[in-house]
C-alpha cells in the first residue's frame, strides 16, 4: 500500500494505491481536499441561521463534485 499528499490549491490531495504481486495496481483512489473539509463547514454552520449558508459555504469554496471522486 502507498499513500502520497500532494499539495493543491484547495489543501492536499490524497492518493492511496495498492498493488498485487506483479506490481500492477489493482486499486487506486484520490480523495480530494474538499472530503476532509466539509465537515468544517459543517461545524461552522451550527446553530447559524440558513441564510448565513450561501456565504459561508463560498468562503470555504469546497469542490461539490470532488467530493464524491
């Protein structure tokens, strides 16, 4: 197994891979940053009203479709 962060704009990219006997891959994921950060803006939010959603959520500007790479 081997795990390597790279630094992007939005914080680290995270890529795993493993391999079989012949060192071919047999999985390979990357996660993006926003994975880790949307439970920052989760807890920013609580106990925050529904309009402060809009702002706060461009504020941390987080990927909607990296989430789910």
């Amino acid at each position: 197994m081997t795990v390597s962060l790279v630094e992007g704009w939005r914080g680290e990219i995270c890529h795993t891979a493993l391999t079989d006997e012949s060192g071919r891959f047999t999985v390979y994921k990357v996660v993006d940053p926003s994975f880790h950060n949307w439970s920052g803006l989760a807890l920013a939010l609580r106990g925050q009203q529904i309009s402060d959603f809009p702002l706060c959520n461009k504020s941390f500007n987080l990927s909607y479709c990296g989430h789910d790479l």
